[in-house]
C-alpha cells in the first residue's frame, strides 16, 4: 500500500487559486466578467504562486498548454468563417423547410438532423450559431413557435457532439489527453450517443406535442440561392477529405490538429479569392485564450501534487467497484455540467484519471463515463453550454422585438424540456455501460501520457 500525501503549502495554494478561479469563471453570468479573463487572472497567480513555491514557473506553464486541442479548434472555426459567407447553410435551411410540408415534427428532425451531422465535425457553438437565425426565420414565416426546434438545435447538437473525438471540446481534451484516436472514440461512443440522439428527439415530440400539432397558419418562400457555389463545394470536398484523415490520422502519424491545419491551408489555397482577414475574423480568440489559460492552471495543480492528493480518496472507490464508480462519475459529471460549464471540470479531472493511471489503477471505462457525462449533461439547463447560453440569448432577443414574453426561452422552459432529456439520455447512457460494460472496461485504448502535461 502507498504512503499517503500530506497536504502542504504547495497543494494548499494551488488548490485555492484553483478554486478562486474556477468560481469566477462559473459566476460570470453574475459579476459581468468574461470566463477568459478569470481564467488567465489564475493562470499568472498559478506561475507566480508556483515560481515562489517552486513548483511552477513559465517555461511549465507551456508545456502544459494542449496545443493540439487549441490548434485544431482555430483552424475548424477558419473553417467555417469561410463556408459561412458562402450561403450553403441558408440553403440546406430552405431544402428542409420545403421538404417538411408544413409538418412540425418532420421540420424537427431535419433541422435536428442536420445540426448534429455538423457538429460531428464541427464544435456545437458554430452549429447553433449557424442555424438558430434561420430556425426563427422559418418558424416566423410559417407563423408557429419557434421554442421546440431552437431546443431541438442545442439539445440535439449538444448530443450528436458527444459522439466523435472532434465533436465537442472535452471529448478532444480527453482524447488528446490520453491518446485516443479518432477511430476508437467514435467505435465506443457512436452507438451509446446514437441511442441517446433518438432518445432526445422523441422526447421533445412527446414533450412538445400540443405545439407540434399545430397546423401553421402560414408557409415558409425562400429562394435557394447560393451567395458562392462554386466555394462551398470546394468547402464539403475539404471536409470530406479531413474526415477521411481524421479517420486514418493515427495511422499515418499526424495529430488531429494537423488534419484540420492541413484542411484549412488546403482551402485557402484552392479557393483563392479567401483573403486571410476573411478567413480569421470569426476565429474566437476569447475562447482559445480561456483553453490556453485553464490547461496552464491546471497544470499548475497538477505540477504541486494537489490532484494526486485527491485522486488517492478516489483511488479506493474506484479499485472497490469499477462498474458502481463509472456510473456515478457519468452522473456526477453531468449533474454538474447541467450546473456549470463542462471544460473547467473536464480539464480538472484528466489529471486525476491520468495520476490513477500512473499508480497502476485501471481506469479506462472512467475515460468514456467522463465524455458521455459531461457530454449529455450540457442538456440539464440553459448554461449547461456555451451553445445553449447563446439558444436563449437569440430567443430572448426575439421576444423583445416581437414585445411578446411567450417567444423567450426562459431557465422554467428548459427545466421542463431539457432537463427530462438529460435524465432519459443518463438512463440509456446507464444501461449501455451496464451491459457492454465488457466492451468499455477492455485496455484497448493508448495509455501514452502526453509530454504536455506530465505526471509526477
């Protein structure tokens, strides 16, 4: 049996630069700050409190920056600045919307469906960014609510997500993290997030069934006019060639930055009238400065020993009954993802698995627990994600210009439509650890510890 750690002043002060940090970035709803900006408030405390303590300085902080999870969401957010302009999503709008025929139902899992094949691809802020304007546009013209399929957007979105390595960023933080390639990510959480993407969408035509029944009183007349054909399909010939390298990016050694770096220079070169301005104006710089200043925080913690001074009163639990600690870290991890944002407390507890791991401990069904719960748990509440926040935000813009309350999607609203799918979807996810548990717990995933974020 190993020595158990004692806290000292070490673990102590990062611990507490942790946590100042973290509820600043979970509160910014309250004081008016920007998540980023707490973020890398706490990244120079960490260095300064690490270079005074010796356990941290600049040059770790670095190193522990996960430059493959930063890269490759700059290059696909390029990615889509470009394709945006383009007109092809306002046409795959108005395709659906004519092929519905007025049927609510039918418009639902069209939108829904295409909304989740993007955000196979692409992150699920992009995706609802993309399709809440035209979701309202659509539901104005045929004169019905708008609420079930901007629900259906982030909630199917937010799930489809789950289902491959570059879907959603804690699903590329903890493949990056322990070496999961594209290929293995989708065998194990395709079929578990297939299961939970149907649950969803009946459970919102069971939920909404009085507003989808509804006959609209009015019809949807676009027409289906590309702004530049001739880029948005060099645009889906380039994303079919990258989810052809994403799906042989192991094989061949590259990272899956690489793909989505290659994808991006590939598109620029072949759509040549893309300037680079163009191509980098709606590249969120906010967002990759909080990834860049929450993996140098939490390398921080890691560097002073605190996440391996938590992880050995996980350790027992764990080793006692790995089945039992699956479920209920799927469960704790959604619960709350539902009450805060999933990326802090993702990129909290891949050094916690990767410490176990490195004592001996078998983990690896707690890796696919982790990005089903934190995954399917956005879904709870109305800041479960970042793609959710900006749902209500454009429903409660909508509400203010037509001077009608009932348009909002209010935190009651998504309590009663969102949090029932949540727990179906954690149901399901239950019942599929329960009886392929086999298949989950099997070590055929990489246990390569990344040099960035190294475990002592």
């Amino acid at each position: 049996m190993t020595e158990m750690l004692v806290m000292n002043d070490a673990m102590m002060i990062s611990g507490i630069i942790l946590t100042i940090t973290f509820i600043g970035i979970f509160t910014e709803t309250l004081h008016g700050f920007h998540r980023a900006k707490f973020a890398m408030m706490g990244a120079i405390m960490m260095i300064i409190a690490g270079q005074f303590y010796g356990f941290y300085d600049s040059h770790l902080a670095v190193l522990a920056i996960d430059w493959n999870v930063v890269f490759l969401l700059g290059c696909m957010m390029a990615i889509v600045s470009i394709m945006i302009p383009t007109g092809g999503f306002e046409a795959m709008a108005n395709y659906m919307a004519k092929v519905s025929r007025g049927r609510q139902f039918m418009l639902m899992a069209l939108l829904g469906t295409a909304v989740t094949v993007l955000s196979l691809l692409l992150d699920n802020v992009t995706t609802v960014v993309i399709f809440g304007p035209l979701i309202i546009l659509i539901a104005r013209a045929m004169k019905v609510t708008p609420i079930p399929f901007l629900l259906a957007a982030a909630l199917l979105s937010d799930t489809g997500g789950v289902a491959t390595l570059v879907g959603d960023p804690p699903n590329l933080m903890i493949g990056s993290a322990k070496g999961i390639d594209f290929n293995t990510f989708f065998i194990h959480m395709g079929g578990m997030t297939f299961a939970a993407w149907i649950t969803v969408l009946f459970m919102l035509r069971f939920l909404f069934r009085k507003e989808l029944a509804v006959t609209p009183a009015g019809e949807y007349h676009d027409k289906n006019e590309f702004k530049d054909r001739k880029l948005w399909n060099q645009s889906l010939l380039v994303l079919g060639l990258m989810v052809v390298l994403f799906i042989l990016h192991h094989s061949i050694g590259w990272e899956p930055w690489m793909v989505s770096a290659a994808g991006l220079t590939l598109l620029v070169f072949i759509a040549r009238r893309v300037e680079m301005d163009h191509a980098m104006e709606d590249v969120e710089i906010p967002l990759l400065i909080f990834f860049i200043s929450l993996f140098i925080v939490v390398g921080g913690v890691e560097h002073s020993g605190f996440l391996r001074y938590l992880g050995q009163y996980i350790m027992p639990f764990v080793q006692e009954d790995l089945l039992i600690a699956t479920l209920v870290l799927m469960w704790v991890a959604a619960i709350l993802s539902a009450a805060i944002d999933n990326i802090p407390f993702t990129a909290a507890m891949i050094p916690i698995l990767l410490g176990m791991e490195a004592q001996g401990i078998h983990v690896t069904p707690l890796w696919w627990a982790l990005a089903a719960g934190v995954g399917m748990g956005g879904n709870g509440t109305h800041i479960g994600s970042t793609a959710n926040v900006y749902i209500v935000t454009i429903s409660e813009r909508l509400a203010k210009n037509e001077n009608d309350p009932s348009l909002a999607i209010t935190p009651w609203i998504w309590f009663r439509y969102g949090t029932p799918a949540m727990i179906a979807t954690l149901i399901i996810c239950s019942i599929i650890f329960y009886f392929f548990f086999d298949f989950y717990n099997a070590a055929n995933i990489s246990s390569t510890v990344p040099t960035a974020a190294p475990v002592h």
